[in-house]
C-alpha cells in the first residue's frame, strides 16, 4: 500500500488544521468520562485486557450511556458485559480491512514489506466519546492490542519503511506527529485521550532526520514542533529546586539541569487499572497516588517494566522512577538540543543557535560528570536520593554512543562492558537481571538492538556491532521460521518468543520488522550467516 506524498504547509496552516481537529477530540479520558462504568468494568475484569474497554467507541452518547447505568446498575459481571456490548463498539485485534493475508513461505524481507499495508490505517476523524486521537495522515500501528500510533516506536518502524521505499508514509507520519504537538504541546505516549499525560522518549527530532522535506518551509515547521517538544520537556525548569525536581526536571549537585521520566497524573492508568490498583494494594507502606504516579512515569519511560527502576528487583511495587535521571532520556535530550541548534544554522537563526549550543553543551557536561562511570566502563542512570549512579547495568547505557554524545575513549570502555555483560547468544540483553518483568533478562527489544549496533558503528566498534547484529538476525529469523510471525520481543538467551510483563505477547509487530529490515540492508550477508549455529 503506496499514498501519495501528502502536501505540507507552513506551520500556520498546520496549527490551524490542528485547531479544528483538536476541537472534535476532548481530552478527558475513558475513566473520566465513565466513572463508576469504568471502575466496574476494569475492577470485574470483564474483558481480559484492560485496554479493550479503553478502546471501545460508545453507539449512544455519554450522557445516555451513564443514565442508563445510574438506573438500572448490571447485578453481576454477566449483566455488566452485556450492557457495555450493547453500548460500545467493542475492538478485536484484527488488521487493516479489506487487506489480504499475507502470503506463505515468503523469506524475510519479503514478509516484512507485506505486512506494512496490514499495519498500515488511513487518517481519520474519531468518533464522539471515543479515546483516539484525530490522525490527519496514513500512519503504521505496531500491530495486535497496539491499534494507534505509538511515539518512540514509530522511529524503529519508519527505519524499516525507509528501507523499503515507503518515504511517503514516514512523511504522513511525521506530519500526525507535528499535529500532536500542535494540539497538545507534545507527542503523547500514543495516540489515545488516556496517554495524554506523558510522552515517550523523545525521538522526534530523528525521525526529522528521515524526511526529504528540506525546503525552508519545511524546516521552520520542523524547528518550531521540535522547540515546542524541548519546552514541553523543560517546563519543570521554572520550579525546580536543588531539592525538590519540578515535572520532568531535575537540579544536579552542580546547578546543571536534566532531566527524568514524570507523568501529569496520579491515577491508575486507563488501560491498565486493575493491575495498578493490585500493585499499589501490595505496598501499604506508600500512598496508592504515589505508586500510580511511579507507574505511569515508567510507561512514558517505554520501559515499562523494569529492574531500573525498582528498589527490590522482584517487587514491582518498590517503583522509583521519579528518583531517576536516566541516560536514554538525556541523551535524546541532548540529540534533540543538537538538532535545534543545527536546523536553526540552516535558517540563520542567530538566538537560537546561541541558546541551544549552550543548552546542548551544558547537558553534555552533565551527563559526562554524573551518568558515567570510568572504572565501570558503562554509562548509567543517577539516583536523586543516593546522589550516585545506579547499580543498574543496562542496554540504555548505549544511547550515548547512539547520538553521539560519548568521548571516543567513553565509546571504547562501553563496547567493551558490552562484549563483557549485554551480548547474549540472540542478541543484546536488555538488562543482566531476570525479574519477571518485560524489560529485563531474557528479553531482548528490536529498539535496543538498533541504538546498541547504530552506535557501535558510529564509534568504530563495528565486531561488536556485527555479532550483535548476526545474533539478533538469528534470533528473529528462527522464531520466525517456527511461527510465521514477527514479535514485539525476544527471549535472546533460549532464541524462543519473549514472555513476561502485563499483557500476552503481541505480533505484528512494528519495531520488530522496521529494525530488522535495516539491519538486512546494514548487513547483506548477515541473514546467512546467522543461520549459523552460534558457539
């Protein structure tokens, strides 16, 4: 499936388009809007996934559907599913209507360029009293219960429609991408009323990288939506203090400012309720808001969840993630600020160049004094209380390297403590602790693999890069060939499908086949080698 490239205007018409869909698209989310429904639907559990209800597009108005609640109240978990199916449009995890199946026994490649048109939805205008967010452009989904947009994901995914020719999706991508920030000020976490309060890593700005939109015009709508991002990361500046972070910004020992992971609310989230209501019930010690708090800061973290942020590697309810300056955050960060100061040497933009050199190379000296550590060789996440790095030995130690913000002898120690710790016999570990949660050992993430061999590269470290690459390749290659299906992780100790987290495993999968399908094209021969059995 093939769009044409959509036409772009100047950032005026933009936010004036973004205006008027905003105006259909209230904020309030699903548990907003439905109260004492929502509560009894989450907390009876009569779907088993707490997303499926978030999804639901309502047949009759808000206002007729929650009288009708008041007056006559389902007695039991029976009557309550039948009169939310009544009532709601209920979402299977189904694909694009009227696409094909894919075909059997395709090789790789070829499998990942037919699942784009599955994966693919056209842009629409949500219906009243449902949770997703207008989408003026064709855009990807990563694919089962993820029926949206998704923020960090679509980088990994537009990676992959690079490599196959689809440039006129990721320019409609980032054009609903550039509407998400004109409406709300950020991208949120995705494209749903109830993912509103947080964003995801900030990977916007290297998305921009993947546009052939360099035209003046282009670029000051480029510049202006990455600018609005930065503040909207930076907001907590005003308020902040040496002793008390303000939203997502943190005052190091030295003045400097970083930044964390923080949600706007103190909730469970929508589409995961009951299972914070369990988490926070499990830790009488801390007041539920401020485990509802930690919860949803590590959703917009996309590690959700995981050892780094947890006092008790085993106990979900010791989460922290407020407490913590992570390294994949300030690098984006630092990325970002780069890449204003770089656009604005475009336009001749004097101000701006002056103001986000010197914020870029603020951070930069930040993030080499407090989230490094020479005699550990890695790069790593501070902790607030302890006034330390973390014990935390992590693929996000990468993301330096990544961007490009590592000293060549910063690289140097990191790849090695690579070889040494994160390299597994699939691919690269996620973490070096297995705890049951998603994002630790033994999964392994396509994202990570992409910001782990990209940054090797850019460093020089290319036998690293290579076994990685060969490793991941086969990892995904053999499930592959077992189960026809690309998957959101990988269990890359045992080369089987992943396993753990909040949810079944999904399939589809975005990330998956966009990273995969670079590293064909990074590495030709890589896919026959990696049929090699690994010693």
């Amino acid at each position: 499936m093939r769009f044409a490239k959509p036409p772009f205007g100047r950032l005026l018409l933009v936010a004036l388009a973004a205006s008027s869909l905003a105006a259909r698209a209230p904020d309030q989310t699903p548990a907003d809007l439905y109260g004492p429904l929502f509560e009894a639907v989450q907390s009876q559990r009569i779907f088993p996934d707490g997303k499926t209800f978030v999804d639901a597009v309502p047949r009759l108005p808000v206002d007729r559907i929650m009288a009708d609640y008041a007056a006559s109240p389902p007695a039991d978990a029976a009557a309550l599913k039948a009169f939310v199916e009544a009532r709601f449009v209920i979402p299977g995890d189904t694909p694009a209507p009227d696409t094909p199946a894919v075909p059997q026994g395709l090789d790789l490649k070829a499998h990942i360029a037919a699942l784009w048109p599955i994966l693919t939805r056209p842009a629409f205008t949500p219906e009243p009293g449902s949770s997703a967010l207008a989408m003026p452009a064709p855009y990807v989904v990563p694919g089962g219960r993820f029926r949206e947009i998704y923020y960090w994901d679509s980088y990994f995914t537009m990676l992959g429609l690079k490599a196959d020719g689809q440039q006129a999706l990721i320019e409609s991508m980032l054009e609903n991408f550039e509407t998400l920030i004109a409406n709300h000020g950020h991208i949120p976490n995705g494209a749903r009323t109830y993912y509103l309060s947080r964003s995801q890593p900030p990977f916007f700005a290297l998305m921009v990288e993947l546009s052939e939109r360099t035209d003046p015009a282009s670029r000051r709508t480029q510049v202006e939506a990455m600018k609005r991002e930065h503040a909207f990361w930076m907001k907590g500046a005003a308020c902040v203090t040496a002793s008390a972070p303000c939203q997502h910004v943190v005052r190091m020992p030295d003045g400097s400012l970083l930044n964390r992971y923080w949600d706007a609310r103190e909730t469970p989230r929508d589409e995961s309720w009951a299972e914070d209501v369990a988490t926070a019930a499990s830790a009488p010690d801390r007041a539920p808001r401020e485990v509802y708090r930690e919860l949803r800061s590590g959703a917009e973290s996309g590690w959700d969840f995981s050892s780094r942020w947890l006092d008790d590697p085993q106990d979900l309810a010791t989460i922290h993630v407020t407490d913590i300056v992570p390294v994949d955050l300030n690098s984006l960060m630092w990325s970002l600020e780069t890449r204003i100061a770089a656009h604005c040497r475009e336009l001749a933009e004097r101000a701006c160049i002056r103001e986000f050199d010197r914020r870029a190379d603020d951070r930069r000296r930040a993030v080499h004094r407090y989230l490094w550590s020479a005699r550990e060789r890695r790069f790593g996440d501070w902790d607030q209380r302890t006034g330390r790095m973390t014990e935390a030995v992590s693929a996000a130690g990468l993301y330096p390297l990544f961007v490009g913000l590592a000293t060549p002898n910063q690289a140097r120690g990191a790849a090695q403590s690579t070889q040494e710790t994160l390299v597994a016999p699939g691919g690269l570990r996620t973490t070096v602790v297995s705890t049951g949660q998603q994002w630790d050992s033994p999964n392994g993430w396509a994202p990570l693999q992409w910001v782990a061999v990209a940054g090797l590269d850019r460093y020089g470290h290319r036998e690293t890069a290579d076994t990685i690459t060969a490793r991941w390749l086969a990892t995904v290659d053999r499930v592959y060939r077992e189960t026809a299906k690309m998957l959101e992780k990988y269990d890359i100790e045992d080369q089987r499908p992943g396993g753990g987290g909040e949810y079944p495993l999904q399939d589809g999968f975005g990330w998956t086949n966009g990273v995969t399908r670079a590293l064909l094209d990074r590495s030709p021969n890589a896919l026959q080698d990696a049929r090699r059995p690994v010693s």
